[in-house]
C-alpha cells in the first residue's frame, strides 16, 4: 500500500471524488497550476465503486491526463451511513462484561424529543441481544482489576458467535477506557478462535466513559466494518486493474481525511464523509471571498446539510447522532433535514401540504426526469416556474416539463384547488420554510446572530433556493461558489490529514492532579505522532491541538474546550475554565462561575498539514462592464409571476462585473437564480456574492 506522499510540492494531478445521494462528483486538479477539470455522473446505489471508476474515467477521459500522473486520490462516500440508515449493516456479534447484555437496548430509557410519546417504537439495535454474549471480568474506575478476564469463557463466545456465523465482532468491558488489557486479551482470543471475524475494541473506537454511548459506537463499528473493508477492496482493486499506484485518503467525518488502513479498523469515522466535506470546502470558499464566518448550506437531492463555520473552521461537536443512534466520535456539527430537489410534496388528509423528508432520490427520481417517478418533487416545482432549464449537466439529462406539470396539478394543485404555479410555488415556500429552520438551529439556536455570518449556499439545489433563505434568516451575504455542485469534492481538496483522540481521566475542582493530566495529553500526542508516522507526515508538517471536556459539578453533560498552548499549569486550567464558564453563557445564557468545574475527557486532534489547491484568480472585466446575457427565458417570482429574465453563463462572467436580480445564472452542477431587488458581484476567484 502506498503511502501519503511527502513532498506535496512535487504533486502534478490530484482526483477527489464525491459519492453523493444522486451524483457522483468528480474534481481533477492540477496542483502546480491550479487548472480544473470537473465532472458529474449519476450515482450508482447498488454499488457506488462503479459510479467512482465511471466519474474518474469521464474526468480523466475529458483532461487527457494519463492515469498514472494522479498523484493523490480523495474520496468522500456514503457507504458508512447508507448503511445505518437503511439497516444493510453486517450480521455482527458482541461480547460484554457479564450483566451488561442489554446494554443496548436499555439505552438512556428515554424516548427522543421529537418523537410521539406513545406511538414510538424502539428501532432495531445493531446487535441483537442473542447474539451479545457475557463475560466475567471486571476492571474498577481507576484502571484495577477487580476481576480477572475469564478466558475459557470468552473462547466459548467466540466459538458461539462463529456460529452464528457473524462477521464482525464488537468488544465492549466495563471500564476498558481506563484500562484496556482485558479488550486486548479478548481480541488475542478471538482472533485464535475465529480468525475471519472482524474485532472492534471499545478502547479503540471510543476510550471514554458513559457505557451506553461507547458500547452503541463500538458496536455500529462493527456493524459496518465489513460493509467498508468490502468497498475499500473494491477501489483498491480497481485502482491497480487501472494501474492507478497513486495513494488513497477517505474522508472522516471530523474534516480531516485518513488512509484505508484506519478506515477499515474504524470504520465509523466514515459516517458523515460526504457533508463534511462539503462544509470543509465552504469554509475555504468563505475565506477566499472575505466572510471566514459563515454558515453553510448544502442542498442535494435528498436533504440539506447546514453547519457554523467560525473564523474558516467548521464547528464540531462530540455528541451527535447518526439515524436514532448516538453517535459521540468527533464529527463536523451538521445539522441535517429531509429537504431536497427530490423532496416529494404530498397533500394529507387534513388537505395540508408536506414537502419531505420522503425523497424520489436518483432512481426514479424527480417526475421530470423521465424514468418512472410520479410524485410532484422540488425540482419539479422549480422546472415548471422556470428557475431551472430544461436540461442538466450541459444537455446529459434533459427534463420533460409537461410530466412536472401533470405530476404537480394531479397531486397538489387539484386536490387543493390551486392554479399549477401557485401549487409548484407552494412547495418551494413550505421546503425554504423547512431549511430556514434547520439554519436557525445551527445559528440563533447556539447564540449566535445570522446577520454576522455569510451564507454560503451549495450542493445541486443550494444557489437556486438560497437568495430565499438570506431574508428570512437575517444574513445579508449570500456567497455562490464557482462550482457549487461539486464543493463536497472541491473540499477535500483543502482539507489535510485528521486524527483525534480522547481519554476519560475525570479532574474535581479544586484538586486537578496536573501530572496526571500532562501525563494523559503526552500518551495521546504520542498515539497521535505514530499515526502520523505510519502516514509519511514529517515532523515539520505536524500539528497538535489540545481540548478537554468540562461540566459543572453534577451536570450531565459536557462541553468540549481548546486548551490554551504552552506548559500546563496552574494558569493553563483557569483559563480553560474561565472559556468554559463563557461558552456556557453563550450557550444557555448563565454561567456559575461560583460552581466547580471538573474535567472528564481529555483531547488530541492531530493534524498532518498537506498542500492545499489553490484557486486561480479569473480574468477581470475592463472598467466595471456589465456582463451580457447569453438569453433570456420567463422565471415565475412570488408577486410578480412570470418575468422575462436576463440568463447569464457562469463560465463568461468576469471579476467585478455586477448586475442586479431578477437575473439567472447557469453551470454545469446548478442554476443560481438571483432575486428581485438583489446583487451580484463577481469576486476575484469567480465567487458571486449576493448582497440581499
């Protein structure tokens, strides 16, 4: 297997490639001129390896690069989540201290928020409680044994889920963050007794305390550990059959990427890939344009991700979900909605329209589409106003208007009684209603104010909805990438190597044991060195970021802070609380200052710096000319229906041209439609910046 490639300077041609919900998107970057090459193919559901090679060969094809060039390959993919969401997980096992079999299915014996009281049904545990097996042991808080590991009884486990005829093995002891040698013996064990089985370590997934949230982590691993092995082995055989030597680097969810050696060991770390790309790659394209605070909004055919962005970076949180699963590994904080071009609108029986979260997805997708789908969707509402051509992908996909209007009228209009353009315009308003909302929890929700943030608006549908979300929301900036539809890609682009980790070492004020926490920080930097060791990062290239998860004494939860750089000390931990105390403000708009506040986690993020892509600057237009439009066609707009409006071509539009809405502009991934009463401006790197 090859490695990461030290010397980025050498690099000539890097290929991202991004496996979303309904395209695949592909990015060929030459990295000493910046020149791109992009490309779109339909996603390929059964198996997206094929919808990859298909992408890479379109993009390739279209360049004239030989294959053997590519110096770098990333990928972001949605097999990891695919695959919890929809339950195709692999037939796992798990074995657990004796007395916690049920771990998984007592939970935290609650039921989610948003979920009716008495109508809800516990979903599905990714590991039944026959196949859990018990083993006597028991390690105390504080890392003793109290306990010894019965080994006889684990190899009867093994031999007994080899019976079963699982294939991935979970392994979660009480206290194994503490110590992990009882998870280590039992692998040891397991591995002699069933060789072919997969093995997934508590203290290796998630090495923190509360033992529901680990052990569903851990077991979720397992779950899809083999699904992720299988579609690596899928690329990496590809990539040779291709003689494609170049290394591969899968994103994470964290932001970063890694190589497949740690995918495949921690697979979960592969949930999210794909949306944390994409607001990865907002990041950059908010601080290229000037706005390094933004909000992200990335809206594809299935749903819409949104995600804060703070001086570049991406916000993370350490407890997010994955489907109705907790999910407590470091992930980029999105917040995710079923709102998309393919959101189908439905009328219910208390005659109310709905949009989403049921989606017509790729296949058959949209009505317009033509390949079955009969179900009014938003890409059908916004072909018969307009806002879109009849065509995508440069003529690839061409849209069939009357089956749009016939889907709309028989299942919205008629049963509600409307016109065909006030149904199709009802959608748009409901599905903007649904995203606004989702913005509001990422901003408002969090204590931040919109008005300080740029939007910056992606993904296939997110320049045709966004200059109707900037009002409502409270932004004035709307930024549209120079490729939009394929930003996931263009993401990974940016991003560098990612590690984190975390151990469970809980600090009472006032008695930190300041030894015991450097001591803690040092084994984990050097955990996190040889990671970056075994990926080929030199020294000069690493960085290393120090966090801690705090509380008041008695709470229940935690908030993750950066600690200060420099020695640990004394003044190192009162500021850490001092943040502490003012994030919680900011939070939950109190802070008990007077209160203790002690340390659970402590955190390590590594990161190995790479060579970014570089955008070129564009051709600038002499003396402020306004650009000209390549057409004209009729967009229907609230309160004014249908206009005749200007459409400009992307690739024709020059730095520090400006002109004034209604105005429409089409690429290759997506249609950016530019409201009355607005802006654009033409920035230096292509970017249109929308002032609302």
């Amino acid at each position: 297997m090859a490695q990461f490639p030290l010397e980025m300077q050498m690099a000539k041609y890097e290929l991202s490639v991004d496996v979303g919900g309904t395209f695949t998107d592909v990015i060929l970057a030459r990295t000493d001129s910046g020149a791109l090459w992009i490309a779109k193919t339909p996603t390929t559901p059964r198996d997206p390896s094929q919808g990859f090679f298909a992408g890479a060969e379109k993009v390739l094809g279209s360049s004239g690069v030989d294959p053997g060039a590519l110096h770098t390959i990333f990928h972001g993919s949605t097999i990891a989540t695919n695959a919890i969401l929809e339950g195709k997980g692999a037939r796992c096992g798990m074995i657990v201290s004796d007395g916690f079999r049920f771990v998984l299915e007592i939970g935290r014996h609650d039921v989610p928020r948003k979920e009716n009281l008495f109508s809800w049904i516990k979903p599905a545990r990714p590991v039944p409680g026959r196949r859990i097996m018990e083993v006597p042991e028991r390690i105390l808080l504080d890392g003793s044994v109290a306990l010894p590991l019965d080994e006889h009884r684990c190899r009867e486990a093994a031999r007994q889920l080899k019976a079963e005829r699982v294939e991935a093995v979970a392994v979660v002891f009480l206290h194994a963050y503490a110590n992990p040698a009882h998870e280590q013996r039992a692998a040891e064990l397991l591995r002699e007794e069933f060789p072919e089985a997969l093995v997934s370590l508590s203290s290796d997934v998630l090495p923190v305390f509360r033992e529901y949230e680990r052990s569903m982590a851990t077991a979720l691993n397992a779950y899809i550990q083999p699904v992720v092995t299988r579609y690596i082995e899928k690329l990496e055989s590809g990539l040779e059959e291709r003689n494609i030597s170049a290394p591969l680097l899968l994103m994470k969810s964290n932001g970063g990427v890694s190589g497949p050696a740690m995918a495949r060991r921690q697979a979960i770390h592969l949930a999210l890939s794909g949306p944390a790309a994409g607001v990865i790659g907002a990041g950059y394209i908010g601080t290229l344009a000037g706005y390094p605070d933004a909000i992200s909004i990335d809206i594809g055919g299935t749903s819409a991700d949104v995600c804060l962005i703070r001086e570049g970076r991406p916000t993370l949180t350490h407890e997010g979900a994955i489907g109705p699963f907790p999910l407590h590994t470091p992930i980029v904080d999105i917040h995710t909605i079923g709102a998309g071009g393919g959101s189908i609108a439905a009328v219910t029986g208390q005659q109310s329209l709905t949009v989403g979260p049921g989606s017509a997805g790729a296949v058959p997708g949209p009505a317009c589409y033509g390949l079955g789908g009969e179900s009014p969707t938003v890409t059908d509402a916004n072909l018969v106003l307009g806002r879109i051509p009849g065509h995508l992908l440069g003529g690839e996909i061409v849209l069939d208007l009357e089956r749009a209007q016939r889907a709309i009228q028989d299942h919205v209009a008629a049963p509600l009684g409307l016109d065909l353009h006030r149904a199709a315009e009802g959608i748009l308003q409901i599905v903007n209603n649904n995203m606004v909302g989702a913005l509001r929890v990422v901003s408002v929700e969090k204590g931040y104010d919109p008005g300080r943030f740029a939007l910056v608006a992606f993904g296939g549908a997110g320049p045709m909805h966004a200059g109707e979300l900037a009002g409502p929301l409270g932004t004035p900036t709307v930024i549209i990438p120079p490729f939009p539809g394929i930003l996931c890609a263009l993401g990974m682009l940016t991003t560098d190597l990612q590690f984190d980790f975390v151990q469970t070492c809980v600090q009472r004020a006032p008695h930190y044991d300041l030894k015991k926490i450097a001591s803690v920080y040092e084994r984990l930097a050097q955990e996190a060195a040889t990671h970056l060791e075994a990926d080929g990062v030199p020294p000069e290239r690493r960085r290393f970021e120090r966090m801690a998860d705090l509380r008041y004494a008695k709470q229940g939860f935690e908030l993750t802070i950066e600690l200060p750089p420099g020695e640990l000390g004394a003044h190192s931990i009162e500021e850490l609380t001092d943040a502490f105390h003012a994030r919680h403000e900011q939070l939950y708009t109190f802070a008990n200052r007077e209160t203790p506040v002690e340390i659970v986690n402590l955190r390590i993020k590594a990161v190995g710096l790479v060579d970014k892509l570089e955008l070129r600057r564009i051709a600038e237009a002499r003396d402020g000319a306004a650009p000209e439009p390549a057409l004209t066609r009729p967009v229907h707009f609230t309160e004014q229906g249908f206009v005749e409006t200007p459409v400009y071509e992307r690739g024709s539009l020059l730095a520090g041209q400006v002109f004034a809405g209604p105005a429409v502009v089409d690429q290759l991934d997506t249609t950016t439609l530019i409201f009355p009463g607005q802006r654009a401006t033409v920035d230096a790197y292509g970017n249109l910046i929308l002032s609302v």
